[in-house]
C-alpha cells in the first residue's frame, strides 16, 4: 500500500454514500433522500488494522463527464488524490447506472471496491445479485452493504486494502460464453453506448429479477407524485406543515419566550445596565421605558428576543418537519409535484424547499437555497420569497386581523412570485439548468438520521445566523441615532399615501416590520381605516422590506450566491418594483372595483 | 362485497360531507355550525377551507377505493393514503390544542391538568372524529413485510 492512500467514496446521488460515510469513519454528517444534497464534500479517518487513512463522502456525480458543480468538484477530487482507493457505492436496486460509474472508474485505471448498498431494498424488490460471479467478473471486490444497519460495513473496511484495478477488455474476456456478443474490445476509451452494453452483458450474467407485486410504499409512491391524488395530498402536508410549525413556535415563543424576556430579562437589563441615556445604553438596550422586548429595539432586548425567542422556535419545529419529510422521500415528490410551475419561472422542483420553509420564517429559507445548483437561482429565489412569501408569524397576526381576507392575500402574494419570478428570469443572466429529479423510494424517517440532521442545522443556525440577526438590529440602531430612519419616514410618508391610498400613520408600522413584520400588521390594527386600506397595508407590509433578521441572512447568504451588492441591490430593486406595482396594481383594482 | 369496502364506503361519505360543509363554511356560505345540533362537533377554525379541502378529497379516496374494490393494493394504497390525510389534520389539530393549552395564564409556568383536559375535550373537528375510524387502513400496512 502506497504511503496512507486516500479512500473515496463515490457514486450516483442518494446511493447512501454520507449513511456509509458515517459507518465506516464513525462521524454523523447527515444524509439526505434526496438527490444533490452533498455539495461540500466531508473528510474525516478512516481506522485501519494498519492505522487511519483518510476517507472522504465525494459528491454523488452521474459520471465522470461533470455537468454541474457537485460533479465537477467529484472529478476534481479524483484527479487530485494519488492513487486513491474508490469504493464505488452502487444502488444495488438501480445496479445498471451504478456499474456504469464503476466501469468508467475502472477504465480510467482506478482501484476499486464497490460496495453493493441499499441490498436490504433489492432483497425485498426482487434484485438477486450473484456477488460472488459479480466480483469474478469485474474483477475486483464487490461487498453488498445496507449503509443504514451497519451490514457489511466491517467486510467492506476488511477488502479496501484488496481494491484493485481492472480492464474493461479483462472484464470483456471474463463474459460467461453466450452473453459477449459483439463486444469483443470495443469498449476501450470513453464510448458511452459500447460502455452500456458491457453493463447489459454484465447484468445478464450476474444479476436476476424474480417477480415481485409492489409494495404499499410504491403504491404510495406513484399516488402522491400524480396529479389528481398528489395535489389533495400535498394540500395536507402543507397545512399539517403549517400547523405543526404555528403549534410548536406558538408554545415556545408566546408561552415561554414571550413572559421570559418582556417580565424578567428586560426589567432587569434595563435597571443594571449602566449609563441609561447614553448610547451605548440606546444600542445595546434600547428604549428605557419599553415594556416589552419588541419595542425596546436594543441589541440585547429586540435583538436576542428576535433571535433566540422568535426565529429560533421557528427553526426548531421548521427543520423538524422538513428533515421527516426529506428522509421520507416525500419532499423529493413534492418538487416532481410542482417542477412545471416552477420551470416557467426559471426555477426547478426543488425550489419548493426554501420556499416551504420561508411561509414559517425566511431566515431557515434564505439559507436553504444553498441547494439550488447556480448564482441565478439563488438569487432569483432568495429574492423572491423574502419579497412574496409571508412568514408564519406574519400569517398568524393576518389570520387574527383579517381572517375573510386571508386566504386571497396569500394568492395576490403567490400570483406575485409567479410573475415577478418570469420577469426576474428574463431580466437577470445566467443559467437555470434542467435537473432529471430523481425520484427516491418512499421509506419510514430515521429518527437517528433526523435528530443527526436537526441539531447540525441548527447549530449551524446558531453559530452563523444569530450572530448576524444580532449585528442587524445594531445596525438599525445605529440609523436610529443617525436620523435616518426619521428621514426616511418623512420622506417616505407622503409617496407611500399618495401612491396606495394609506393613511400616513401607517409608515411607522412599516418601520417597525423591519424588527418583526408580524408586530408590524398588528400595529396597523390600531390605526383606524377602511377595509381596503387594512387589506392594503397588509399587503404591503408583507411585500415591504424583508424583517433584519432575513436581510442580515440576504446579506450572509450574497456572499456566496453572486455577490452581497448584487444580491442584495437586487433583492431591494425587486421589492422596489414589487411594491409599487404589485401594490399599485391592487390599488388600482380595488378601484375600478370602487371599494377603495 | 368485502367487508372493508363497506366500511370504508361509508367512512368515505362521511368524511366527504363533512369536507364539504368545511368548504362551504370556508368561503363563507352562511350554514351554521353543526355544534349548534350536535355537540361534540365544531366546523371552525382558521384555514377552514384548506382543511375542508383536505377532508374532501380523503372522502373522494375512500369512495373511489371502495367502489373500485380493496381487493386491489392500488385501491389499497388510495384508502390509507386517504387515512393519512385525515390524520394529519387531526394531528395538526390536538397539537394545537395541547401546546396552546400547556403553558397556561401569565402567573403560572405549566398550566394544571384540568385546564389542559378541558382544552383537550369536546367539540372536536370532525377530521378528529373521524381519525380512530382511519386507523382500520393501517390492516394494509401489516400484511406486508417492512416497508
Ligand atoms: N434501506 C436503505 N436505505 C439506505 C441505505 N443506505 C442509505 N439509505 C438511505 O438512503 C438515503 C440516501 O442516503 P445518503 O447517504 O444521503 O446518500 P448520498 O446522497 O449517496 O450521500 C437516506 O435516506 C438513507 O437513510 C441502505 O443500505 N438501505
Ligand atoms: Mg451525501
């Protein structure tokens, strides 16, 4: 063995390559029953009888002719290791594309294991594999796995050190007689048609296919991703989403959080925290005489309250629900679902994973179009849904308020999406690649996998947003004592009367949406107006300025999705637009309607 | 005729009336509560035409299974697919219930048992009525292996 060569693992996407990752280096990193998810790649040591070497969970790639980002960085790690050992994971219930990855692995002169994970599925499915007649004729060791159990994970860390490498025209001589065809040495270099009919021949000699009726789960499966079933259900996915997401934050944040910060920690900061009127004391503190945690705007009132009282509550129950619905494979059928509506505007099916996240908080939303594969993407969904999408606690204070309205605001605001999501398609350049969803198995969650899941989200949470959310409500206090913000109010007031038909007292309340737009609909319900104004200001409070703790993620996440100016110039410029004329073009409805 | 055809026949017109009348209460049709009859229901609530949507649609899966025959796993699947959904605005519903009722007035910490018991009591949503009835559909999950 070459001096601690380094261990790969590589494979289509969703083979189970992070669940074998965490057997063999006994880390947890979390999996996902979705395609795409490993973008990053995680390295961690691997022990041997002989010492550690290091292994590393390499992005799902489909070949080794990249075609996104998550490939090219799977090609790049195997052109730069030397002399890497590749366990080539194959989905054993999907054998033919897996030894198509492994065959182009083996032609460009790899050592090589393939671990046959997933074999509990093909059992049950049907796949017989002759493991022993597979091995012979690749070539190479070939050690069936279920990744989640931990079955075959010691055979498979035993053969690493017999990986070797193999010839395609090896693999070719070896064929059972009857089954080579024409084969005969054709398959050297990079012909992708002569390399899928080695696999065929392959498959023919060494796997079979008993008959087996389908299970509920593929009943189910096929249900939810049709049309007429699919949509009903997905219906009730959402609000039981939705609900889950109002029961579990409601309880953290008005039951506990609420009470704790607003009777015993501001009283007590406010009364010991020294030099009250300076303005340290104003942007740390805040208001002296605030009563409650939203109105006292300092960093460590508003600011933790925001942070730790509000959002974090709501990132708990949100990535809760969304890891049980990943790891049931459900969230991949919702994209399927939706795919059509979402390619008009530029966007794929996946699209919906931010935005199902950000009708309960758009920080946990911003975040998650991390997923989303180009620049163009991102920015055109992170824009979007801090613009169009309300969030849970906005849409709890708009069920109390205009519970008969509700319902049609929240259209207005999609049909928005929608139409300024084909017009930021056209505007903006760059790509939106087509991505083949692929569609994983219906299974039971992990609760091992989604607790994994959870508490590294939201420790990510934790050590990369809270600290932003905090900065953000300084900043704004800092504008506070610069009058800007004053400024902005009288300038702004009269446009903003002129242009919707609100009463001025409302610009206040859009100020404060900045803090928390839930209290800022709430404020709008102690000013005195008609209907269509109440309807009208809600509206733009929701469509108004994204709360700081999104604009403090807008500004995190820019950094790495195009740019932080152009990202978040583009996201204001967008809400700009989407205010005036969105807003407007309510204005104008409900005129010619004559219930403005 | 099978047994759960019948079962599930009824259960699905059951559960669709129900969803009907959450919808039509939902956009605001003026039909009163059936409570004001019947006690132990209530059709109210917030996202009432979402849930009568919901209810509707599992009434409609019901049926088709039933008509169509449970004899068949497609039909099969459509039934607990149908229970599924019932559950969880069920679910959703007693959540809500108990995590609005547990942490109690401003004086206390953890509201007493009577309080949650009570906040836990009738009239419930007929999705909740109808999710022990649902419960039959899990028959079709056990007769396989693991899924
Ligand atoms: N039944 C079964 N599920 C598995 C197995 N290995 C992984 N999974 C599941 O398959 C999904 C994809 O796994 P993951 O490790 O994220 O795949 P990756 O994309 O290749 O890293 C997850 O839901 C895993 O829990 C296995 O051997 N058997
Ligand atoms: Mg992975």
């Amino acid at each position: 063995m070459a001096q601690s060569p380094t261990v790969l693992l590589m494979g289509h996407p969703n083979v189970g390559k992070s669940a074998l990752f965490n057997r063999l280096a006994g880390a947890s990193i979390s999996e996902s029953n979705y395609a795409g998810t490993t973008v990053e790649y995680t390295e961690s040591q691997l022990a041997l009888d002989d010492g550690t070497v290091p292994v590393v969970d390499v992005p799902g790639t489909f070949s080794l002719e990249p075609t996104d980002r998550a490939e090219a960085v799977a090609v790049e790690f195997l052109e730069d290791a030397s002399d890497p050992i590749v366990v080539c994971v194959v989905d054993a219930t999907r054998i033919e594309r897996g030894l198509n990855l492994v065959l182009e692995l083996l032609d460009r002169g790899h050592r090589a294991v393939v671990a046959l994970n997933m074999w509990d599925e093909a059992r049950q499915q049907g796949v017989d594999v002759d493991v022993e007649a597979l091995s012979d004729l690749l070539g190479v060791p070939v050690v069936p796995t279920v990744a989640t159990e931990g079955v075959g994970v010691d055979d498979l860390r035993s053969t690493l050190d017999r990986a070797r490498p193999s010839s395609l025209s090896g693999i070719i001589d070896r064929l059972p007689p009857g089954v080579d065809g024409d084969l005969e040495g054709s398959v050297e270099g990079d012909d992708p048609a002569a390399r899928w009919e080695l696999v065929d021949a392959v498959v023919e000699s060494a796997v079979t296919y008993r008959e087996t009726a389908p299970s509920l789960a593929d009943h189910l499966g096929r249900l939810t991703v049709a049309p007429k079933t699919g949509l009903p259900f997905a219906v009730a996915v959402l609000y039981g989403m939705w609900a889950f997401f109002t029961a579990v934050a409601g309880f953290f944040t008005d039951g506990y959080f609420v009470p704790l910060f607003d009777d015993h920690w501001l009283p007590w900061i406010q009364s010991v925290f020294p030099g009250e009127g300076g303005w340290l004391y104003f942007l740390l503190v805040g208001d002296p005489a605030a009563t409650n945690s939203f109105e006292a705007f300092g960093v460590l009132t508003s600011g933790l309250f925001v942070a730790v009282g509000v959002v974090l509550p709501a990132i708990l129950a949100l990535y809760l629900v969304l890891a049980l619905l990943e790891d049931s494979g459900y969230m991949a059928r919702l994209a399927v679902l939706l795919d059509a509506a979402f390619h008009r505007i530029g966007l794929h099916g996946y699209a919906i994973v931010p935005m199902v996240l950000s009708f309960g908080c758009n920080v946990p939303g911003v975040a998650a179009t991390r997923t989303l594969e180009t620049d163009k993407q991102r920015f055109l969904t992170m824009t979007l849904l801090s613009v169009f999408i309300p969030c849970g606690a906005q849409l709890g204070v708009m069920l109390s308020l205009i519970p008969q309205y509700t319902g049609y605001i929240l259209l207005y605001l999609l049909a928005g999406f929608f139409v300024f999501g084909a017009i930021i398609n056209r505007l903006v350049p760059g790509s939106s690649p087509e991505v083949a969803v692929d569609i994983p198995p219906l299974r039971r969650p992990r609760p091992s996998n989604v607790s994994t899941k959870l508490s590294l989200r939201i420790r990510g949470f934790m050590t990369s947003a809270v600290p932003f959310v905090l900065a953000g409500v300084g900043v704004v206090n800092l504008l506070y004592l610069g009058g800007v913000v004053d400024w902005l109010a009288t300038v702004l007031g009269p446009v903003l009367s002129g242009w919707f038909g609100v009463p001025s007292e409302t610009v206040p309340a859009l100020i404060a949406g900045f803090m928390r737009k839930d209290l800022a609909i709430a404020q709008l319900s102690a000013i005195p107006m008609t209907p269509f104004q109440t309807v009208m200001s809600v509206v733009m409070v929701s469509i108004y300025f994204p709360c700081v703790a999104t604009f403090a993620m807008l500004i995190k996440e820019g950094r790495t999705g195009g740019g932080v100016l152009r990202v978040v110039g583009g996201a204001l410029a967008t809400l700009v637009a989407a205010l005036f004329l969105w807003g407007g073009l309510l204005r104008l409805g409900g005129t010619l309607l004559g219930v403005a | 005729m099978r047994f759960d055809d019948a079962y599930f026949g009824l259960l699905g017109v059951a559960v669709g009336l129900a969803g009907l009348l959450a919808v039509a209460r939902g956009v605001g049709l003026a039909i009163p509560d059936p409570q004001s009859t019947l006690a132990v229901v209530s059709v109210s609530g917030t996202f009432l035409l979402w849930r009568g949507i919901v209810l509707l649609s599992a009434g409609v899966f019901y049926f088709q299974g039933a008509t169509e025959g449970l004899a068949n796993p497609a039909m099969q699947a459509r039934v607990f697919m149908a229970s599924v959904m019932v559950w969880i605005v069920a679910g959703a519903d007693l959540l809500g219930r108990l995590l609005g009722a547990v942490p109690g007035d401003s004086e206390v910490w953890v509201a007493g048992s009577g309080e949650v018991l009570a906040a836990m009591g009738p009239p419930y949503s007929p999705a909740v009525l109808a999710a022990p009835f649902a419960l039959a559909a899990l028959a079709y999950r056990s007769r396989e292996g693991s899924p």
